[in-house]
C-alpha cells in the first residue's frame, strides 16, 4: 500500500526546515504548521474511521513521524505525540470519543500519564487533582489524557488510571525552557478537584491486556495493537528520523569541507570519516528496520485476528529502545567527526544532537529495564509490566 499522506507531507517539509530555527528560539512550532499537518491527513492516521479518520497500518504512520523530524525535531515529536493520542482514545467508552471528536473530528489531545494524579471515587465517576509535567503540545489540544491513581478508603492507591479531561478543567504552565526539543512546549498541567465522569476513565491493567470497552464499536486491527507498541514507537521514531535527516544534511555539508588541520585536504577523502559515515548510516539503518519490521509483523497478526505472542511484544520494546540508543549512537559520530563546525547554536548538526539526546531522556527510551524485560522472557520468567 501506497502511504497518502507520506506524500502529502513531503510538500511541507521545505517549509518545515525553513521554520526550524524560530521553532528552536521561540519555543513553539506554529498553529500554522499543526493545522497544515492536520490537513495532510497526520492526525487522523491513527484515528477510527467512525470519526473522520483512516486507521491506517502504523508502519506508515511512524514512517510519516521521521519525515517530520528529519527537518525539525520539535515538528516531529509533536507530529508523533499528538498523532498517537487518538489511537488511545479509540480504546475508551464511545461516550467518551463522542465528547471529543463529536462535533469536531480535528480535535487534538495531548498526555502526561505518569500517574502523579490522584483520583477519588465519587458517585458517577471520581474527582481529579494533580501537577503533571512534561505535555508535549498541550497548547495545541483541546483535552489531554492524564495518568493518576485511584486512592482507597485508607488512603492508599488502589488502581492506575488514565483520565481524560478537556481544557476547561485544568491549567497549563509554561515552563518549558530546556536543552533540546526545545519547540515541543512540554508545559507543566495542573488540576483541582475536577469531576471525571467513570466514562472517560480508562484502566492501565486493561490497556496492557489489549482490551478495553472502544474496541465495541471499533473493530479493527489497530486497536488490538500494544499501547506499549504505538506509544514507546511514537517515542522512539521521532529520535531516529532527526539523526537521519541530520545524515543526510550532513553529507551535503561535509562534501565541500576542506580541512585547515590534521594535514589539510578535502574531508571526504578521509579514511576515518568514511568509516564514521558507514558506522552512522549503519545505525541508523538498524534502527529503522527492526522497528518497522516488529511494527508490520503485530500489524499483520492483527489483522488475521491471530494472538499477539508476548515474545514478538518484548521484542518490540527491546528493538525500539535499541533504536534510541543506536540513533544516539550515529548522531555523536556525526557531531564528533564535523569538528568545529558542528558547535555553532543554529548549526543544523548543533540541533539535531540537541534535539535527539533530549529525546532520549523520555522513561520510554530508557534501556535497562526494557532490556531487562526482554531477557526476563528470553529466560521464561514471569513478565508484567505495562509498558509492553
């Protein structure tokens, strides 16, 4: 199958590059640029059908995401992000999907799920208090999907939950003024005492045993898939494509470079670069592979409506923060093997690396205890863990 909106996308990517710089200065990727991706079709990528969107094979998705990042980092992890958020959705009660896309399917979300909330039971649903950090586009969304826990009677958490909550019940913060990705707007979230009807609750455990009550009336394959498939691969994707976007800028660049030391000469002709750039590109190769490759193999269980072996979802996870590490990998031979030329601040090279290692710090990219979990199972030992 042909990917539409690969293509689509591809007309916007000269302005995108264009925009990228002011995108790192200010701090913000344009409404403009979100509405004209949203008009290509991103968005919806992931989205039913049953509200305007394609529910098309994710492999095209994340393929749509490292075009994105390839030019501007911020563009990208915000291209994945708020393209993913409907995946999840789809998974709640219709009541809740209805409420958001409704009377207008173009509605975005943002998230902040680690479960810093706290939620108490009340009748017709619980009340929601909590300071989130870290939502990636949530100027952009008109709801947001936030982690908490279920307090008891005594006081202590009982359940992990995701609440789904619109932009009139909470604040946004902008604190967002960091290193790299710097573009995202990650701004801090912040709730008191707001009603979340039991509806837009959905249950962590249930999420992780790939059922819950949206997969009634949206019957298709992408909604059998992981959480832990879409969401750690719509983190780890924007990561690779900046560092292969960055490959390519960098061959260009580095093509007319004549060095003024180590002997002088034309860089190119250099027996040490040439093995860096072969190490890079290697890496990068890698990573875009076996991602793909895990992606299209749950894609095509789920379509024959076959089960999804727990072995194929480690190795999901284990791939995808291998990516991450073989992404950072091939982006630190490139800054290291430019020189000089990479420190300059607007420096292409300079923001990709920026950008990429600031990615990295996201606890989806974080290898030790999803390799962990992939030798656990390698093993045969017990593995329960909702982020797989």
């Amino acid at each position: 199958m042909t990917n539409e909106v690969l293509r689509s996308i591809r007309g916007l990517l000269p302005m995108i590059a264009e925009r990228a710089d002011k995108v790192d200065e200010s701090r913000r990727v344009s409404e403009q640029v979100i509405r004209e991706l949203g008009d290509a079709g991103l968005f919806k990528m992931l989205q039913p059908r049953r509200y305007g969107g394609t529910e098309s094979n994710p492999v095209h998705f994340y393929e749509v995401v490292r075009a994105v990042s390839g030019v501007c980092g911020s563009t990208g992890w915000l291209a994945s992000v708020l393209g993913v958020h409907p995946w999840h959705l789809a998974l709640f009660d219709d009541r809740a999907q209805n409420d958001v896309w409704g009377h207008d399917d173009s509605v975005l979300m943002s998230s902040a799920y680690a479960p810093v909330g706290r939620l108490v039971p009340v009748e017709g649903g619980y009340r929601l208090t909590g300071d989130w950090h870290f939502s990636s586009g949530c100027e952009h969304a008109s709801w947001a999907l936030l982690g908490a826990m279920v307090v008891g009677t005594e006081g202590r958490p009982v359940d992990f939950m995701t609440a789904l909550v619109p932009r009139s019940d909470y604040r946004i913060h902008d604190v967002w003024d960091v290193v790299g990705m710097r573009g995202t707007a990650s701004n801090e979230i912040s709730a008191e005492d707001v009603f979340v009807p039991d509806y837009r609750i959905k249950r962590n455990y249930e999420t992780a045993q790939l059922r819950g009550p949206g997969q009634k009336v949206n019957r298709g394959p992408l909604y059998r898939l992981p959480f832990a498939t879409l969401f750690t691969t719509a983190v780890a994707a924007p990561g690779v494509g900046i560092v292969a976007g960055c490959y390519e800028r960098y061959l260009t660049f580095m093509r007319e470079r004549v060095r003024l030391s180590l002997g002088g000469g034309r860089f190119v002709d250099d027996q040490f670069a040439q093995v860096a750039v072969a190490r890079a590109s290697s890496e990068i190769d890698a990573a875009i592979l076996q991602m793909d490759r895990n992606v299209r193999e749950l894609w095509e269980l789920a379509e024959a409506g076959e089960e999804l072996p727990m072995g194929l979802r480690l190795r999901v996870r284990r791939d995808q923060v291998r990516a991450t590490e073989r992404a950072l990998d091939a982006i630190d031979l490139l800054f290291k093997t430019a020189g000089g030329s990479s420190l300059s601040r607007g420096n292409a090279i300079e923001r990709s690396w920026r950008d990429a290692h600031a990615g990295s710090v996201h606890v989806a990219n974080e290898p030790e205890r999803a390799l962990a979990l992939f030798g656990r199972g390698a093993f045969g030992l017990p593995v329960e863990d909702n982020l797989v």
